[in-house]
C-alpha cells in the first residue's frame, strides 16, 4: 500500500491536501447554514421530543419499516412549501441525486448540465450510463446549439442545473432554461440545495424568484442540512414521479431512512421560516453588507444576492495561507480548491448567516486589515 503515500504526497506538493479541522472554539464563517436554524431553541426541542418517543435512528429503509408519521409529515410539507403535488425523502443531497438521475435515464438517453453543477449530479450523470453532454456555465445558447444538434437521437433527455451554485452563488435562469426543456422535450431538474430557505418568497426557491408556477416536467431536489438546519434531501415533483422513485430510486430503497427526529425538526424550521417573514429578507441584506465592507478593503468577492460569497484568491498557495492565518486568530474560514473549484480559482468561501454576531465579524474584518502573511502580499 505504498502507493497510497505516494498518492498522498503528490496532492502536498500540488497544494491540494485536504485535512479535517475541528471547529469547536472557533468562529465558523463559511457553514451553509445560513438562517441560524440548526442552533434555533424551536428546532432542537422538537428533535428532543421526537427522540424520546422514536428513539435516535428510524431502524429501517422507507420501503421496510422505517416509514414514520414523521417522514410523511414532512413530504407533505414540503410539497406545500414548494407549490408541487409530492415529495419523497432521501438520506442526504448526494443520496438524492445519486439515485433520481440514473431513475429518469439510462443507456440511449441524454442529459445536458451545467458546467458548474454539483459533484453529486456530475458523478449521477456518470453512473445513469445516458450520453452526457456538458454546456458551458450558463451559457443557455450553447447548451440550445447541444440540443438542436443531438436530441432527436435520444429517447429521453433530462437538462439539469443547479439552482443556487454553491462555489460562486449565482443563480440559473430559469425562464430559459425551461423554454429549452419545452422546446426539446426535456425533462428539467433543479438542484436547490443553496436555494431553499434562501431564494424567492421565504425562501421557496427558484420557481418562486422568477414567479414560475410548478409544471409536471419540472424536478425538484433539494436539502434539509443547510438553511432549514437539518439532515437530508428530498426531491418534489408530481405524485407519479414520487411513486416511481419510490420503486425506482435505488439510494432510497436500499438505504436506512432518515431519523424521525431530523424529519420532525426540519418541519419545525419550515415553519419557523414561514412565520418569520423577516429572515430571508435579513439574510441578503447581511450578504449585502459583507460584500460592501469586503470590497471595500479591496478583496474580489463574487456576489449574486446569495448567501455565499467567495472571496476570490485564485493561487492555492494563498487561499491556504489566508485559511491557516484565519484560523490561528479563531475564524473557520475554510479555502477551497481543485477538484471542488477549476484549477486557479481557490477561494475562500464566506457564507452569510443570521447567526452571526457583530462583534465576531468586525473582528473578522480586523484581521484582513492586519498585516497578512507575507505569500499575500
């Protein structure tokens, strides 16, 4: 096994090497959990209560006996809270998209994504065995040159995008992209894991910001482990699609449900958020002023209204030479890099949250005010 050193010391020396940080004691600025719900008082009582009567684990896949009131209850919720006939949970984000893509398509058919997509669908989309082709970031008449070219070879298409991308927090468009799936008869399927809770009327997401009402060649996917501060995925369509999935979806069938207590206390935050108008509202205007006192200073930050905010260093070496500066003064602020992001596009990647204190970011903008490491200069 001495290749694996090998391996090891290839990615040191291309300053590439991942390593876990504990974040305890620390100031964490770059979590997705952008509206506070994971530490709300609300939310962690309802997982409490729901653990003394379940237990801590479901026991079980859906389709065997880990099927609870509370599993249903929050499909049902969810279907409400983005306006679309049914959902069906699954374990996580990657679990969802890890078996919905390779469900929708197969050998003879085709997908058209993004460039930017998730690493959850890029690895679905390889695993569906469906011709693959891939369009430029958001360049919508690209990807229509792709389809004019290529689609009446293949059976079925599915065109998938994020909703949200999560390294640079832009947003796709979604008129366009659903002209391109009417127009092709493609199925389109949206990713909205940074999308929901943050985007469109209380956080409703992509269909709600652009004042789109649900149609049946519309997919959904979405998570419960960042603004809504839970664990899980699900993904919302119609009542025929969840049912397939159901029978279809391998990483749902043969997969041990989700605990009740996460189902049970991300209804909890779906209701927080749509009694507390004000959150999502508050959330782009803390975004907006991060990215004002950022700039100010002179950092490149992209910034699209999202919560997520890279602060754009492009050479690895800095990204972690500024990550590792921050983190010695207490501030989590991780640096990202290839494969995650293209080669020479390492970031920081800030996200905004409700959570934060004031005095915490003031001291965060203090520092990058301080003298930095000498590589920064």
């Amino acid at each position: 096994m001495d290749w694996i050193e090998e391996e090891l010391q290839k990615i040191q020396q291309q300053k590439l090497l991942r390593r876990r940080s504990l974040r305890e004691g620390l100031i964490d600025l770059c979590s997705n959990d952008y509206l506070g719900l994971r530490e709300h008082p609300e939310v962690k009582e309802e997982a409490i209560r729901v653990i003394k009567d379940y237990g801590v684990g479901s026991g079980a896949s859906a389709l065997v006996s880990g099927y609870t009131i509370h599993h249903k209850s929050l499909e049902d919720k969810l279907a409400d809270f983005k306006g679309v006939p049914a959902c069906v949970l699954f374990g996580s984000g990657y679990l969802a998209n890890l078996g919905t893509i390779p469900a929708l398509v197969s050998e003879g058919d085709m997908i058209l994504s993004d460039q930017l997509n998730h690493a959850s669908i890029i690895d679905a989309c390889r695993l569906s065995r469906a011709k693959v082709f891939v369009f430029p970031h958001l360049d919508y008449e690209k990807a229509e040159e792709i389809l004019k070219e290529n689609r009446k070879a293949y059976r079925r298409c599915l065109l998938i995008s994020d909703s949200v991308f999560s390294m640079d927090g832009d947003i796709a468009h979604l008129p366009t992209l659903l002209k391109l799936s009417q127009e092709y008869d493609c199925m389109l399927m949206l990713d909205e894991a940074h999308a929901t809770g943050t985007l469109g009327e209380k956080g409703k997401g992509i269909l709600y910001a652009f004042g789109i009402p649900w149609q049946e060649n519309i997919i959904l996917m979405g998570t419960l482990s960042k603004a809504l501060g839970s664990y899980g995925a699900f993904v919302c369509g119609s009542q025929r699609l969840v049912d397939y999935l159901v029978n279809r979806a391998r990483s749902l069938i043969f997969s041990t449900s989700l605990p009740p207590s996460l189902c049970a206390s991300a209804k909890k935050a779906l209701e927080i958020l749509e009694r507390e108008k004000w959150m999502v509202p508050t959330l782009k205007s803390v975004a907006e002023e991060i990215y004002r006192r950022l700039s100010e200073m002179g950092f490149f930050v992209k910034f699209y209204g999202t919560p997520i905010l890279p602060i754009m260093l492009y050479s690895e070496e800095k990204a972690l030479e500024l990550s590792k500066y921050l983190l010695e003064r207490s501030v989590f602020l991780q640096a990202i890099r290839y494969p995650t992001v293209p080669m020479g596009e390492a970031r920081l990647r800030l996200t905004a949250s409700l959570k934060y204190k004031k005095e915490d970011l003031e001291y965060f903008y203090t520092l990058l005010k301080s003298p930095p490491p000498p590589s920064l200069h």
